[in-house]
C-alpha cells in the first residue's frame, strides 16, 4: 500500500505483487515497479509454534469479526499470537493466487526469529481511503518498533504493509559463531537500516552487496525471497564478512526527486557504506558484489574507491534502456515499435536536453545521469580481479548480455566468466515464468555461493 511519489522506478524484472517477506518490509498490495521483483526459500528462518494457551486466547478470545475494525483486530492479534489460519480466510482473492497458508504465515511468522516476538500494538488510527480503510499501528517487537498498515474493505484483507528502522541497535546469531548487527548507517541524508553479517573469523574478507534497480530493502526482498540475507549468511559460513543496506528508495521515496540520478539513488549511499565496512575490517580486502542494475553501480564504484575485487551477479554490461525495452517487447510485442522508441529516448537524454519527460517511468533527468555511465569501459580500465555470473535461466537478462559478456572480457586475464543453466535471477535454483514463482520455496543455489567464495579466497 505504499506510493512511491510520482516517480516510478524502474525494475529490471516484471511488476509483481509483494505479499510477505522475512524483512525490514512487507506488503501485500499490488505493488508498483519493483527490481526486485529483483526468488524464494522463506530464508533462513523457522516459523515459530503457537503454544496451546495462545492457540486457546484466538479461539476463545478473538471471536470472527462483524466488520472491518474487528477484522483488523483479528489480523494483529493472531499475529501476535502466531495463528493466522483465520486470517488467511479473510484475505482478497488476489493475495491468496499468490500464495497459500503456509506461505502467508511464514511471510509473517519468520519476521519474529530476528525481530523477536510482539510485546504489543500501540497507537492504532483508522483513515477511509477511496472506499477502503487503511488501519495503521505501531509493532513492538521484542528488539525493533515497527509501522503496521492493513487495508481491509468489506470485510476483505486486499493489503498490508510493515516497515521497521534499526535505531536502536540489536544483534541476532544465525548459527555458532555468525553475528548479526542490525543498525543504522548515517549516508549524511539519511539513516538508513543496514546489516553486518560477522563470520567470526579473524582478519576476514567483507563484501558489501549492492541491490538491483528499484525501491530495496537490505535483504533485496522480493515476495517470500531474500536472496541478499541468503548470501550474506552463507558468506558467513564460510568465513567472509558482509554488509547489506537498505536504498533510501525504499523507505524514502518521497523525498526522491525527478531531477534526482544515480547520485541519490545509489552513489551517495554505498559510497559511505563502503566507507563503513573499510573501517570496519579494513579496505585491504573488501569486495563489491552487484546484482543486477547493481553490477553497473559496483564498477563505478570500484572506479572511486580502491576495492579488492568485483562480483557481477546476474548483471548486464547493455544499456538499462534496452534491457527494459527486451522486456516490455517480450510482454507486450504488439507494441514493439513504441517501446523502440522509448529506449532510443532515453538513451539520447542529456543534462541539456532534460526538460521532465519520462521513458519508462523514470525522468530524461534521470536517464540523462544515467547515460554518463560507462560500465564496460571502467571495467576494462580497471585493473582488479571480476568474477562475472549469469545464468541461461534468468528471465530478466538476455542470451544477448551473456554473449556481449563473453565478447567484451573473455580474453581479459582479470576477469572470470561462469554461466550456469539452473539459476534464476535472484540466484535460486529453479526458473521464475511468472509473479506467482517467488512464493514458492526453492532452494537458493550452494553452487553459485561456491563459486563466489572461491573467488574471493583466490584473489583473498
């Protein structure tokens, strides 16, 4: 249910619905352009068991609601209690084409084995919006304060949406001897939720992992996926270090504006996030990790900053606006020729030129800071180990891109090229054919986690 001003951003994906996830965000709306609709595994949390007594205090306690302010109450008081099965009947036809029970509280429930369980809900407010009520409430986990929306019209659940901040700093073990720091980062503008996976080794490599295009939290969560916290903990595992950030897109959207780029969305930022994990570990061994759009950004920043190593996940060296325009064509063909025109728009946008036009639903501003962006060529200028991964089964990047991949840096002595057939975009093991796929459980690819620790202990 969250709007994200006017300024719509792109995504390197197809739009999907985000209907639960094990993160800093949840929402079941029908969302706008996401890149991360940026893959699934409900993570690497267990759902919590609802004791006898707290089964009893929602069947005897909690009666079937009458109306949509009872329905709401239903909703935080079976979450709280960890029984949501007469919640799930209650939700709009559309939430439950995406997912079933299990992944519905799962979507939920998983959110407690870091956050904690729910103390209470506290300054509960109603507002009537275009015929629907939006229940709004703040969270108190046991160790974050979380804000709490719930769109009910009709007696129907059509959304919900739940987004927390690491003010107050927490820590969470994953496994022996992994730590997890929840905290903030001050960017300068904004402070913004971010997490440090320790391994628990001395003297350990880091990576920072930078997300794909779009509105981000730190897991890179898309529906029941966050493939970023399945990274980061199976780095941890084998003895690398990693940081993970939110983008101020994600919480901040607002205050994005049309004559905003890539500055705003991602230089500034991860430029001090990386300044962040030097100082904490030291910059003699720190490695960037993009996925997707976030490739292009990890070579531009590696060109500021003196980094250890690239990896390039799923990533592609063509223009963003061709990317999109594949995309559109492949949804949309009988509109090829528009979208054609579109790219070649964007692709032509200058600072001088820039009057507010949108292609693709970003500002000619914001293509025109984009277009300064010249990844292929600071990668070949770049004298620094890269470890390039795609897939045959990645539905958001091309056989073309591989192919141009192969062609730009296969004989560069510096640069590694692995292709695998079974990974999709997020790194899961398993095709996404369609918005429904990313609340399936697969499993997230040991293979691909293989390959980038062999790399980082090659050039280590």
């Amino acid at each position: 249910m969250k709007r994200h001003k006017e300024f719509l951003f792109l995504c390197l994906l197809f739009c999907l619905v985000t209907v639960a996830a094990c993160g800093s965000k949840t929402d079941t709306s029908i969302s706008e352009e996401r890149e991360q609709p940026e893959t699934p595994v409900i993570a690497a949390t267990t759902e919590p068991k609802a004791t006898s007594a707290e089964a009893d205090d929602v069947s005897d306690d909690v009666s079937l609601p009458t109306n949509d302010e009872e329905l709401f109450t239903l909703f935080i008081e079976s979450w709280k209690s960890h029984e949501v099965d007469a919640v799930y009947d209650y939700c709009s036809e559309d939430i439950k084409s995406l997912v079933n029970l299990e992944g519905f509280a799962k979507g939920l429930f998983c959110v407690n084995d870091v956050f904690g369980g729910i103390n209470d809900f506290t300054d509960i407010e109603c507002a009537d919006e275009t015929g629907m009520k939006k229940f709004t409430c703040n969270v108190l986990f046991e160790n974050v304060e979380a804000n709490l929306e719930v769109v009910i019209s009709n007696k129907t659940i059509m959304g919900y949406n739940y987004e927390m901040d690491f003010i107050t700093p927490f820590e969470y073990s994953p496994a022996d001897s992994i730590t997890e720091r929840y905290f903030t980062i001050d960017t300068g503008k904004y402070e913004l939720n971010a997490v440090y996976t320790d391994s628990g080794k001395e003297n350990a490599p880091s990576v920072l992992l930078i997300p794909g295009s779009g509105p981000g939290d730190y897991n890179e969560t898309a529906g029941l996926l966050v493939p970023f916290e399945e990274i980061a903990r199976k780095l941890a595992g084998n003895g690398i270090n990693s940081l993970r950030m939110e983008k101020r897109t994600e919480r901040f959207a607002a205050d994005f504006l049309p004559t905003d780029g890539m500055e705003e969305e991602y230089f500034e930022d991860f430029g001090n996030a990386y300044e962040w994990l030097a100082e904490k570990d030291g910059k003699e061994n720190v490695y960037l990790l993009g996925h997707s759009l976030g490739s292009q950004i990890a070579i531009e920043l590696a060109d500021r900053y003196d980094v250890s190593g690239l990896v390039l996940m799923n990533g592609t060296p063509r223009h963003l606006a061709d990317i999109l325009c594949d995309q559109y064509m492949n949804l949309d063909p009988g509109n090829k020729e528009a979208y054609l025109s579109l790219a070649e728009l964007a692709k032509a946008a200058t600072k001088e030129t820039a009057v507010g036009a949108y292609y693709y639903s970003a500002t000619d501003n914001y293509w025109a800071d984009y277009n300064e962006l010249k990844p292929v060529d600071t990668l070949k200028k770049l004298d620094i180990p890269t470890l390039i991964i795609n897939s045959h089964s990645d539905a958001q990047i091309f056989e073309t891109d591989i192919e141009e991949w192969k062609k730009e840096f296969t004989d560069r002595g510096n640069v590694s090229i692995v292709i695998f057939d079974d990974i999709n975009h997020f790194g899961y093991v398993g095709a996404l054919s369609g918005t429904s796929d990313i609340y399936k459980p697969l499993q997230f690819s040991d293979v691909l986690i293989d390959t980038v620790v062999g790399f980082i202990e090659k050039h280590g």
